[in-house]
C-alpha cells in the first residue's frame, strides 16, 4: 500500500505542477501579446526586438513590472527630455532590465546642443581670450563680443590671426 500512496502523491505533485506550468505559459502568451501590440509600437528605439521581448516576459512573468499602461506613459515622458530628444535611447531591453520606467522625468538639462547663441558666445569668448593672452595681447574687444561669429572678428582685430586655423 506505501507504494500506491507514493504513486499518488507524485501525481498530484505532477498535477500541481502542469496547473502552474499552464499558468505561466498563459501569462506568457498574455504579455507577448502586450508587448508586440502596446509596448513595441510605443517605444522609439526599434532594434534587438527578440532581445527586448525575452526581457519583456521575464519581468511581466515575475510580477516585477507595472502595467503596460504605466510603461508607456514613462516612455512618453522620457521622449521629451533631452537625451531621447538629441537620440540617445537605450535598448528596450536595456530599458527593461534596468526599470527605466521608475527614471526620474528629465527636466531642461541644457546639453551643448541646447546652447543658446550668446552661451555659445561665451564659451568661445573664453577660449578666445584665453589664445589672446597666451599670446599677449589685451582681451577687452573679445569681452565686449556678443555672438560667436563677433567673438572670433574681435580676436581676430586684436591678433590679427584666425582663430581657427
């Protein structure tokens, strides 16, 4: 008798563990259909789709990740900050893996390609003045000098050279 209670016990061992198998394959079917038909699309990077996917099912699988909903709403919020702006985008998998969606929103964080033409101007002020004194003339043209373009016309009163040679 021992041994036809253990048989029953390993099938409904067995039996626990094909429930929760079917259970995480319909889970699988579910969130490959929520990344191909909502995330993908909403996501601005499309390379490493398969890569992205896996990551995708991992995470939704294992409960770690909000809904689909929230998912795109981050990538929304992330497309307006600079970096994505001037193309810098992760991965989506790479976006996955490391919850980006929980990314503080970026705010204006001026980059060099944000510069305003009289910030630009001050920094080719600065190199400018600097070439001027190292060779030895008087800076006050250059330091009067707004745009960029009049900041290289008054170094090159002051010196009588280009500055870019």
């Amino acid at each position: 008798m021992s041994l036809r209670s253990d048989l029953n016990a390993i099938k409904l061992q067995l039996a626990a563990l094909e429930a929760k198998l079917n259970a995480v394959e319909g889970r699988s079917d579910k969130s490959r259909k929520e990344f191909l038909e909502e995330f993908w699309p909403a996501y601005p990077r499309k390379v490493a789709k398969a890569a992205a996917l896996a990551a995708y099912q991992k995470r939704r699988n294992g409960d770690t990740m909000p809904p689909v909903a929230d998912l795109v709403a981050a990538i929304n919020r992330q497309r307006q900050g600079n970096q994505w702006r001037h193309g810098i985008i992760p991965n989506a998998s790479t976006w996955i893996n490391g919850a980006r969606w929980e990314d503080e929103t970026p705010g204006a964080v001026k980059t060099m390609l944000d510069r305003t033409p009289r910030e630009e101007g001050a920094t080719v002020r600065f190199m400018a003045k600097t070439r001027a004194r190292k060779l030895g003339f008087d800076c006050d043209a250059i330091e009067a000098a707004d745009s960029p373009q009049d900041v290289l016309n008054a170094f090159k009163a002051t010196t009588g050279e280009e500055f870019f040679e």
